[in-house]
C-alpha cells in the first residue's frame, strides 16, 4: 500500500497538505484517536493581550474584530477583563 489512492481520505488530504511521510508519521502516533483542533491557533490568555495591547495602540473596536475575526462584543469583554 505505497500509494497514497489506497489510504483512506482523510490520509490523502493530509499528504496533499504535509507529505507522505509526515502523513505516515500521524498516523503512526495517532491511529484511532480522535482529534479536534480548535478554530484558533493562539492560545486565548495572548489573544486577550495582543487585543488589549492593539487597543491602546489606538486600533478600534471595529478594527479589532476584523482582523481577529471576534464580535464587537467579545472585544468588549476581553477589553474589560
């Protein structure tokens, strides 16, 4: 089973994006677990930070929350917090 029209879909995507054998290497160390990446690669504790940090930089509310792509609401929150 060296190619990769073998592997089931999910295997084949993630050759498409990292490569055969980085692809081997997944599932190697993870075969049969479930994995749930979270929609934010920054960790939320530096993401408050950097918002607050932008702010009083003179970045707006509005402007916050496009480039972070958050509600004015949670700029708001994480402003006060």
């Amino acid at each position: 089973m060296r190619e990769t029209e073998d592997w089931q879909l999910i295997y084949q995507e993630f050759a498409e994006i990292i490569g055969k054998e980085n692809t081997r290497l997944v599932f190697e160390n993870f075969k049969g677990t479930t994995v749930n990446f979270p929609l934010r690669l920054v960790r939320r504790e530096r993401l408050v930070a950097t918002v607050k940090r932008e702010y009083q930089q003179g970045a707006t509310v509005h402007e916050l929350s496009i480039e972070h792509v958050l509600a004015e609401r949670t700029i708001h929150k994480y402003l006060n917090e």
